[in-house]
C-alpha cells in the first residue's frame, strides 16, 4: 500500500464535518485498496468555467460536502478580492433533486454566511434557469446552482454565476481553482449556524415575488395572442421542471397538458431511464407512448434541471424528435418574423451548431453571431447587444439548450417550452402542421442535416491521447473530405482562419479554445473539439442539400441522409476511428 495515498485519505476523512461522507471515507481507507484510493484521493475535480461536476462520493475527486466547502471558501474570497462593494455582498443560491443537493446547498450556504455574506437560499428544489433570473433580480454578486443537470444518477454539480447574471468566464475560473489549491484544511473554513442567521436576517428564503417576477417576465416575451387549445405532452424527466412549465403554460392559456407522470416528480434514481437526458436513445418512450395515446400536437420534456428543451412532432405513422438546430432555427423565425422589438436584432448560436441560422437571419435583416461552445458566451453576447441598445432575441445551441430574450443569461428549457407552445398553435391555427413549417424553411434556404460522434478516453492516458488527435489534425490536416476539397480551415486556439483556395490568414475574433474547423467547397463542414465536461472528443458534421422547385422534401432528405452517412463513414475511416 503506497502509505502517502494512505495519509492523504485519512487527513481528508480528518478533516470532513459531513459525518456521512466523513464515515464512506473511513469505510474506503479500512478497505485498504490502494487503486480506490487513488481513484478518491490521488488527484481533484477540476473546477471550470462550468463550475464541479463528478460522482458522489468522498475525497477530492468526488463530489461531497467537502470538496463544496473548499470551493465555496475558495468563490467567497476570489469575489470579495475582485468585485467591490460598499453595500456587501449577496449570494442566492438554488439546487435540484439530486442525491446530495440540499445540503451542498446549505453547506455552501453556511460558508458564504461565515465570510459576511447575505443569503437568498431556495426553500426547495428549482429549475437552473429560474437561479440564473433570480440572482439579477436579488443583485447578487454571486450565485451557486448544485446541480449535475442531464448526468447519470450517480453523479452531482456545483455551477457559478457571476454578478451579471452568467455562468462565469476565464479567468473566474482559474483563479478560483488557485485559491481552492491553498486550502490545506478543510476543517479550518469556519461555517455558520444556518438557524442563527435566519434570525439575524442575513439568511432568507427568495420570495415568491420575485420567483413570480421570472413567470411575468416570460409571460412577456410572447409574440403570439391567438388560440391555445393545444394538446400537449409533458415530462419532467424526473427532474425539476414540471411546477414551472405547467404554471408557465396554464398562466398563458395552455389547459391540455398530459404530464408523463412516471417521470413527474424530482427522483434522484431516474428510474425509468437508462440516462436522464432526453436525447439519449429509449429517454423519450415513455412521452411519445403517452403521445400515441392522447393523439398530441406536441411532445416536450426537459432535462432534470429544466435548461434544456426536447421537442418531438407529429409526423405520418408517429412522432419525430427534432433536433436542437431544429428547434433553434424554428424558435428563431417565429420570433424574428412576428417579434416588435427596438434597435438593431441579434441571434446567437455557437460554433459547432448550425449555420443554417445565418440565412434565417438575412431573411429578416437580423445579425448573427457564432461564439464558442458553452452557454456564458452566448449570454454575453446578449449583454453586449443590450448595451448598445439593441435587441437580443433568442441564442441556442445543438445540444437543446435555447435563451429567449434577455430575461436569463443562460439555457432556459421553460420559456422555450411556451414560445414553442405558440408557435405550435400559430401554425395550427394556420392549417399548418410543425413538419410542413420546418419544410418551408428548407425551401427558402436549404435542407440542413447535422449528427455528432465522439468517442471516449477517460483518464490521464485518455486526455494524452485526445491532445495527440488534435494536434495531428494540426499538423497535417485533411485537404479534402467526403470527396471534396477543403476550402478554409479554422484554427480557434491560434484564432486563425486559412483560405487553401487563396493563403490568406484571417484572425478569428473569439477567445482562444481547442477547436479546428474544416469548411468544404460545397458547403459541408467539420468541426472537432474536446469536450470541457467529459472525457471525450467530438466530431460535428453538418451538410446542406438545396432544394429544388417542386421537389419533394422527402426525397432531398434521403439525399441528405445519404450524404451527411458518406461524409461521417469516409472521415472516420481517413481518422482512422472507424
């Protein structure tokens, strides 16, 4: 047995107040598995831009009471050092129904109330972006959403928001990292009683005012008044979103909804999926069943802390999940088409999502701007658009995460879910079915087919691995794919475009990521990324067939099918990933 993992254990264990997690440590050391230990113990959960996420479990490599004491001491001091206040300072935060959030959320709690900091704490479980409304509408410096969103069962989180209302951006990130690093003792971050601060008023709960603030202001950014006799199904995927969306659609009008009620109710097993985010295969079953049943217009469900949306619509013989480029682009033209808004008009979406966007755009005299992957961008692009007195009108990404106007920097699955719901019922109410208003769009600008493949390599090995790939595809990159010449390529972690058409260097003008982009002369394009949450590498493939007049939408799909199948199978055959 290596005796300093031994040591290094047991002074963590030491350490911990949470006597349950504190007790799983002592069982680990007693074990006396060296490989376990070093699992638990031999290294940490790396802290990002999108906060903690990892199994539950002790050590610091685990999620568990206190590694969120350390990080939270680590937040609380970065804050204080950065942003000034003469009024101090404000912390709101929120958790889901996973196994562990309450108390995250109350030791995370304790440790802000011991640094001088009022508390806004949710009294029960809460969607994500209802946190991210609230913590603007408290002016809070800081807020801390414990959520491990669509993970599996086993698995927690810990998100921070910064005082502007969005998930935190470099260098945040890193510099909290560095502080939690000088924490050597966990048992000396002193916490306070939560009972003696209710009393001294320096922790309360947040109001139902302000959590009816966040239904009115969706409420607002309606663009649609006609009929709402919609027929609805809804799951919340055994996670938090079901109180939320049913009051945000019953408030506008929306009375025929069908809950899944299997997945009703917050459930920290999931039990009825193999994975609790919607896009995983056999996830849906149980909503598009009940959608069989109940012959519905519409199928929504939301991921277990309600940021993301998943749409399935009717079509011949059953229902189809759309994708997140789908629904992005639909959201965006109904609320481009029918929207009153002042000043200049901007969407959003990321990099690796369509760009089937920037036609939809143009056709409604919007700008379009591509950020990277991860939602903080988009929201800052927002805030950017709103201080030069223009309007921000919806951001998404593929992985079916959407923001419907300014009122939450981040994925919001519960205002998507109404705005969807309208324009269901417009195009209703227009003779129109949702497959043929997607169709209209690929008449005017061209059938856009995307899919993903990405491939695991888990550990330190793992991450070398995927560090070579990238830098082979640098080195010596493809010139043609799928047939086809390579037209540009976009290098993000030098911030450089080159044309193989004309050798020209153009600067990209995003913050520095590991991604490259591989653009093709007929449209199709490759992007190839790392994931920041996952030990995997992600391949994006995206192509464009046009349509003709009178064509058959069905028939350039199979072309496109056809097509996108040919462009992933020769690429990954020339990767070697076949």
């Amino acid at each position: 047995m290596n005796q300093n993992i031994n040591q290094v254990a047991q002074d963590w264990v030491d350490q911990d107040p949470d006597i349950d997690s504190k007790t799983d440590g002592q069982a680990l050391i007693d074990l006396n598995d060296e490989a376990m230990l070093l699992s638990h113990f031999g290294t940490s959960l790396s802290f990002g831009t999108a906060g903690l996420r990892g199994a539950l479990g002790p050590g610091p490599n685990r999620m568990n009471s206190a590694t969120v004491i350390r990080v939270t001491s680590a937040l609380a001091a970065y804050t204080k050092s950065t942003v000034q206040s003469d009024t101090g300072y404000i912390a709101i935060i929120g958790f889901d129904g996973r196994y562990g959030s309450k108390k995250f959320a109350d030791y995370a709690a304790r440790v802000l109330l011991a640094e001088g900091y009022k508390i806004y704490l949710f009294d029960d479980v809460v969607p994500t972006p209802r946190l991210a409304h609230a913590l603007l509408e408290v002016n809070a410096s800081i807020g801390i959403m414990v959520t491990a969103s669509h993970n599996p069962p086993q698995d927690n989180g810990y998100k921070v928001y910064w005082g502007d209302g969005a998930q935190i951006i470099p260098p945040h990130d890193t510099e909290i990292s560095k502080r939690v690093d000088l924490i050597s003792d966990t048992s000396q971050v002193p916490l306070s009683d939560l009972n003696t601060a209710r009393t001294q008023g320096r922790l309360v709960d947040v109001s139902q005012d302000i959590q009816t603030r966040y239904y009115d202001a969706v409420s607002k950014l309606r663009v649609y008044d006609g009929p709402t006799n919609l027929n609805l199904v809804y799951s919340a995927m055994h996670g938090v979103g079901r109180k939320s969306v049913e009051r945000v659609l019953r408030e506008n009008g929306y009375e025929n909804i069908n809950i899944v009620e299997a997945q009703a109710d917050p459930d920290p097993d999931f039990p009825t999926v193999a994975f609790p985010n919607p896009e995983e295969p056999g996830a849906m079953d149980l909503s598009l069943q009940l959608a069989n049943e109940v012959n519905a217009d519409v199928v929504f469900a939301n991921d277990p802390d309600a940021d993301r949306l998943c749409v399935a619509i009717p079509v011949l013989g059953g229902y189809r999940l759309l994708t997140g480029n789908e629904i992005g682009v639909l959201l965006a033209d109904e609320l481009l088409r029918y929207g009153q808004y002042s000043g200049e008009t901007l969407v959003v979406t990321t990099i690796v999502s369509t760009s089937m966007l920037q036609k939809v755009a143009a056709e409604h005299g919007a700008r379009c701007v591509e950020t990277l992957t991860g939602f903080k961008w988009l929201a800052h692009e927002g805030m950017k658009q709103q201080s030069r007195g223009g309007a921000f009108v919806v951001g998404f990404e593929e992985a079916i995460g959407y923001s419907v106007g300014p009122i939450v920097r981040d994925k919001d699955g519960v205002s998507a879910a109404l705005i969807f719901a309208d324009l269901a019922s417009r195009s209703m109410s227009q003779g129109q079915s949702l497959e043929n208003r997607l169709n209209d769009l690929y008449r005017a600008h061209g059938l856009y087919e995307t899919t993903q493949r990405s491939f695991k390599f888990p550990g330190q090995s793992g991450q070398a691995i995927m560090a070579q790939m990238m830098d082979q595809l640098r080195s010596n990159p493809p010139m043609e794919l799928d047939g086809c010449e390579v037209r540009e390529i976009k290098d993000y972690l030098i911030s450089e475009t080159v044309s193989l058409e004309s050798g020209q260097q153009t600067n990209i003008d995003l913050p520095k990521s590991n991604v490259l982009g591989f653009h093709m002369r007929n449209g199709s394009r490759l992007m190839v990324r790392p994931s920041g949450t996952e030990p995997k590498i992600k391949f994006y493939f995206e192509i464009c067939e046009s349509v003709a007049d009178g064509e058959s939408i069905d028939d350039v799909r199979q072309r496109a099918m056809e097509h996108l199948d040919r462009f992933v199978s020769t690429t990954m055959a020339k990767l070697h990933l076949d």
